[in-house]
C-alpha cells in the first residue's frame, strides 16, 4: 500500500512538472512561429502607407529633395522619395525609403527619413552604432552625417523626430509586432 502511494504520488508530481515544461515550449513556439511568419510573409509588407500615433502637420517643401541615401556599415544604397502625412497616416514604400517633404533637405535643417523596418529597407537600422557615417545625396551633392544617437520611443512620441537643429534623423518601426519606434539622430561630418 505504502509503494502504491509512493509511486502515485511521484507520478502526479512528475506529469505536473511535465505539464509546465511542455505549455512552456507550447507558448514559445507560438510566439516564435508568428514572429516568423510576420517577417517572412510579404503580405504583411504590402501596405503602401502606415498608421501610427501623433501627428506631424505642415506644408511640404519646394526645395531640391535628397534622392539617396548609403549607409555602408548596414549595406544600405537606396533610393529616397518624398513622402507625406496625412493625420496619422505616413506614406511609406517597398522598395525605397521616404523622406518626410515637410522636413528640411540636407545642409538647412533637420532632414527626416523614414521606412518600413524590414530588410533591404530600414531593417538593418538598429545595427548603427554612434560614429558610424551616413551619407545623403541631394543633387550633384553627398552630405555626410555622423551617427550620434541612437534610440526607441514610443509610436506616440513624434516629437522624438522633430528639431530646428541642422542633423539627420532616421525614422522605422522596432520591437516585437511594431510596438516601438526607433530613432537614429546623425550629424553633419564638416
């Protein structure tokens, strides 16, 4: 009888153990298949434009707009448009990345740049560490820039990305499912 229990008891005691240790698995296996997933299914990088908190209102500008942007630190060389928003929907693109044409262009102000974060894009863009050099071209032109800050915000905190200073700011989403924005401030190498 004594062994009886014994034995039920050490069963029970296991499989509770067993138990926890496989719901454990279950829920990380969740949780890494739909980060998986999100990032390697194209449909959910097929929107053209993005909502997100704030508001940045303004008229654009006229002036010649930057074209290009290289970051070889990251392997980025990719074209740049100009982009809009409209409340709090900003205009983004697949395969390019947006500048905001209410901000300054390069060499009069702070010129704001922003993209999808996924790779090819803005994907990479967390990899930048202070120092790293950033070039822009407007023209004929490069503008280079200096890596010197680097950090995560909330979706609600535009004002992260304004300033009346002369720099660049990179703009993209970070953070599991977009909960985060992250901002790199670079500025002018003279």
């Amino acid at each position: 009888m004594l062994g009886k229990r014994i034995k039920k008891f050490k069963f029970k005691k296991l499989m509770s153990k067993r138990f926890i240790d496989i719901a454990f698995v279950g829920i990380i296996s969740i949780y890494l298949g739909f980060a998986f997933f999100r990032l390697s299914n194209p449909i959910f990088w097929e929107r053209k434009e993005a909502k997100i908190g704030g508001s940045i209102m303004s008229t654009p500008t006229t002036k010649f707009p930057p074209t290009e942007i290289k970051i070889s630190n990251i392997k980025i060389d990719l074209p740049i448009s100009a982009g809009l928003v409209d409340g709090n929907t900003w205009d983004l693109y697949d395969d390019k990345i947006a500048w905001l044409a209410t901000s300054a262009v390069p060499g009069e102000g702070n010129v704001i740049l922003y993209g999808h974060d996924r790779r090819g894009l803005f994907g990479d863009l967390y990899k930048l560490k202070v120092g790293d050099v950033v070039e822009v071209k407007k023209g004929n032109d490069w503008f280079k820039y200096r890596v010197s800050e680097v950090h995560r915000v909330l979706p609600t905190d535009v004002a992260s990305i304004l300033s009346d200073k002369n720099r660049l700011t990179m703009y993209t989403c970070d953070g599991t499912f977009d909960q985060k924005r992250l901002v790199v401030y670079a500025d002018p190498v003279d």
